[in-house]
C-alpha cells in the first residue's frame, strides 16, 4: 500500500509532512479563508474536519487549536456570513440559532475529549457541562440520545478522575436515557451496563446486576477485571447473580 505524505510550508519557514488527506483539508481551509473571511460557516467546518482528523489519529495537540478555532467561529453572535441556506433562502434566526448551538456542543464536546486524553481533568469538567446544558436546551429536555451520550461523556471523566461515585450517577442516568431513546436490547444499553459494573469494580463493591432484557438472555458481570456472560438458561431460577470483584 502506498503511503501518500505532502510537504507543507509552514510561516517560520519549516516543513512539516503530513497526510495527504491532511494536505488537502489544510489547502481547502486556505482557499476558504482568502475568498469567504476568516469567520465563514466554511472555514469553521473545514477546521473541524482537520480537528477530527487529527483526533482520530490520536495528534490531541494538534488537533486541541483547530477545534478551538471552529468553536471562536460558531459562537459569534454575527451570523450574516451564513446567513442563507442552500437554496438561497435566508434562514430565520432561530434557525441559525438552534443550528449554531447543536454545532457548538459537538465541539466542544470534542475539545473536553482531548482535553481529557491530555489529563487536563479541570478544563475538561466545565466544557463537558456546558455542552450537556446546550443540548438540554437543543433537544427540549433530556430524553435525547445525543443527552445520554453526554452522560456518558461525564461518567468517563469522573473514572478517570478516581470518582466512580460519580460516575456511577451519570451511567445510570445514561442507561434510563438510552433505554428510552435506543430501546432495553440496545448494544449501547449493554455498554453502558458492563461500565457500571465496571465503577463497582473500582469501588470494590460486590457486583450485581440484576436481569436484563437482551437477546439472548443473559448476565453481564465484571469479576477480577475479567467479563463473565452468564446464559439465563442456566441460571433462570435465580433472579440475580451476585459475585465479589
């Protein structure tokens, strides 16, 4: 397979090689700023496209400015650059507002990410509730999965910051959202149910859990760091399974 890098001038005069899907974000992002401004819905969505490109590739100082940038962008209360939709209509301001706000919440949910893989727990905490306060407000109310995922972003901070109290709070909130939003027999419903089980484990408690409802039938259960499934066939006399970690 054949690896495709570019050479970029940067301002001091250095070169820095990158991917060629890089290479062409950045090329696009400069012919954005020079014919639509620096503050264009354009430029914004080309910086977030590197951001993300740069995360996935696991580049968190890279990636931390970039995304950065594209939120100063959004939450500008001068919207008239992106003023019209694609069909040449202007957009009423709640439009642009609702729009402006969803957007705002996914970045900063990415830059509390990287914050977070950073260990800058502190900047990450109060990015994370802005963006759960945003969407509260975007979705009228917390039944929303983007809400849940939320929840679970929170959850994950609180682990890594040796609070599973914490974070068990923000699971179940997550598991009652998504069982709502995604259904009981959900993949995403059994994730959040083994990272319960998971802060127990941390907690040094014993670990039960009770019945759920997924198919097939079965017991999820963290014993010693280690996954047990237990088949509800086997243990359909017994309303739950109780172990110590």
């Amino acid at each position: 397979m054949l690896l495709c890098c570019m050479a970029v001038w940067c301002g001091g005069g250095d070169v820095v090689w990158c991917s060629g899907t890089d290479y062409y974000l950045a090329k696009a992002l400069e012919i954005r700023r020079t014919h639509q401004g620096p503050d264009h819905v354009d430029v914004e969505v080309l910086l977030t496209k590197r951001g993300n490109l740069y995360h996935r590739e696991g580049k968190f100082e890279q990636a931390l400015p970039l995304f950065q940038s594209a939120l100063a962008i959004v939450t500008k209360t001068d919207t008239s650059l992106a003023s019209m939709d694609r069909s040449g209509k202007a957009k009423t301001s709640d439009a642009m507002d609702s729009k402006s706000r969803e957007r705002a919440a996914m970045i900063r949910t990415s830059i509390a990410g990287i914050l977070k893989e950073l260990g800058r727990y502190s900047e990450s905490l109060p990015l994370y509730e802005q963006s759960l306060r945003d969407k509260v407000a975007l979705y009228k109310g917390y039944k929303h999965y983007q809400v849940a995922i939320s929840m679970s972003n929170f959850a994950e901070l609180y682990l890594r910051m040796q609070q599973p109290e914490k974070a068990i709070i923000f699971y179940e909130d997550a598991r009652k959202v998504m069982e709502v939003t995604r259904g009981l027999n959900h993949p995403e419903v059994a994730t959040v149910l083994i990272n319960l089980a998971g802060c127990h484990v941390q907690l040094k408690q014993y670990v039960t859990l009770t019945r759920h409802s997924l198919s097939p039938p079965c017991l999820l259960v963290f014993s010693n760091h280690s996954l047990l499934v237990f088949d509800m066939v086997v243990c359909e006399k017994q309303s739950h399974c109780t172990i110590a970690p």
